[in-house]
C-alpha cells in the first residue's frame, strides 16, 4: 500500500515544482517565435557542385564554409508533370542562382552587376526541367505564370511539423494579449 500512496504524492509535487520553476519565465513574444522560425534547417545547395547544405532559415544567400560557394536555398516544383519528378513521385528540387552574386575570398557575398544575365532574369521562378524544350521568351504571360505558381521554397517536413507548432504558439500569444471582450 505504500507505493500506491507515494505515487499518488508524487504527482502533486511535480505539478507544484513544475508551477514554481515556470514562475520565474518571461512569457514568449512573438518575436522570440520568430527568432526560433529563422533558426529551423532549412535546404540550401551550392551553385557549382549541388551540395546540399542544411543552414538556419534566416539565411537568404551565403557563401558555404566547406565547399566556399554560394548557396542558395531549395525550391521545389509542385507541377504534377515535372519531367524532374524522382521515380517515387518525390518533387524536383533545385537552386534559381543569381549570376550577378559571387563569393569573396573573406566568405562574404559580393555582386558585380556587369555579371548579371537577361537569360536568368527571365528564367528566375521556374523550374529548369519543366522549361527544357520550351522556349522562355514564347511562353505566354498566363503560361509563366502558371509555371512561377508552382514552384516554392522547399521545407522539410520537420521544418514544417515545427513551423506549425510555433504559429500555434504565436496565435495562443496573439489570443492572451487581446484585450477581453465585455
């Protein structure tokens, strides 16, 4: 019969240690939500060789330690007829370089805009494996588009899992700061 009651004191306990250790926390704002939603892995590759690189999602563009080439963050074509689509269905997943932007020996990122390109202009926002075969300057502007709505930022899935968990949090936060009604 002891155990029983020491398990039934035990919980209480916990609960009040609990209570008293969250006492003394300052309550989350919407703005450490944020700083931890720029903090989630994020899928970057590299311009020159395609490695993939997990980074912080605050980054935009950076120049990656290891291989010192740009890297730029993933995106995905969520067109059904990708000819990029892996065999298991999994969606194409690439990089829209920016050729004016370089590496500078120190690690930064430079840009020189006599190295930009019309061409990557014109392709920016859409998928490379869709627009083979096609000719970006003949298709119509309901045609690009089309094309530019299905590409987006790639997340994954436990960026994503985590993203929803902190928008969550972020509207229960919004929710308790209003002032109550009545």
């Amino acid at each position: 019969m002891r155990k029983p009651l020491r398990f039934v004191l035990t919980l209480p306990a916990a609960g009040l240690l609990l209570f008293f250790a969250s006492c003394g926390k300052e309550p989350r704002t919407s703005d450490d939500i944020f700083q931890d939603q720029m903090q989630l892995p994020t899928v970057y590759f590299t311009a020159e060789t395609n490695t993939r690189v997990i980074a912080p999602q605050g980054n935009s563009l950076f120049v990656d330690e290891t291989t010192g080439e740009l890297a730029w963050p993933a995106m995905a074509c969520h067109n059904p007829d990708c000819p990029g689509r892996g065999p298991d269905g999994e969606m194409h997943l690439f990089i829209c370089p920016q050729p004016g932007y370089y590496a500078e020996p120190d690690g930064s990122v430079g840009y020189d805009p006599s190295r930009a390109s019309t061409t990557a202009v014109k392709t920016a926002g859409l998928c490379p494996e869709c627009l083979k075969g096609r000719n970006p300057n003949r298709l119509t502007q309901d045609e690009r588009q089309q094309f530019i709505n299905w590409v987006r930022p790639y997340v994954l899935p436990e960026t994503a899992a985590r993203i929803h968990e902190l928008d969550a949090e972020r509207k229960r936060i919004s929710d308790e700061e209003r002032p109550g009604e009545g």
